[in-house]
C-alpha cells in the first residue's frame, strides 16, 4: 500500500516540475527530495523550508501550491519555502 502511494506522489510531483514529466524516480530523488532543510512547526501550521541547491529555481517554476490545508491532519495548513 505504501508503495502505491509512493508512486502516486512520485507521479504527481514529476508532472508538476517543468521538464521533469519524464524523469526517472532516482533523478527525481537526487535532485528534489533529497534537499536538506527544516521543519517548523506552529498550532495550526507546519511549514518545510528547504535549503537552495542547483534545482532551486526548478522548484520554484513548479506548479506547487504555496500552502494547504490538510483536512485529516487536524486542518493544519502545509507549506513549502525554499530558502
């Protein structure tokens, strides 16, 4: 089950980073996921600041929303900054 989800997401994130529709899940891994960064959390939000690498501005064309709110997580809001 959990691999399913993996690859859903996976899926998900490739189609929403511009020239990357095509990339394999270990270029994905390299280049995006496995950025250092940090996590902060507040009540009522949770917020993932990730560190600036050569892919930064990749990530900044892509289609992400700047922050949402997660229903089953006690509509917390999630949002992503790259520093």
């Amino acid at each position: 089950m959990l691999a399913v989800l993996a690859q859903a997401l996976l899926a998900g994130l490739r189609a929403r980073l511009p020239g990357y529709a095509h990339a394999t899940p270990d270029t994905i891994q390299r280049r995006f996921l496995d950025t250092p960064g940090q996590i902060i959390t507040t009540d009522n939000t949770i917020t993932v600041r990730l560190e600036r690498r050569a892919y930064s501005p990749v990530l900044r064309q892509a289609d992400v929303p700047a922050q949402t709110r997660v229903p089953w997580w006690g509509d917390r809001i999630l949002r992503f900054e790259l520093a």
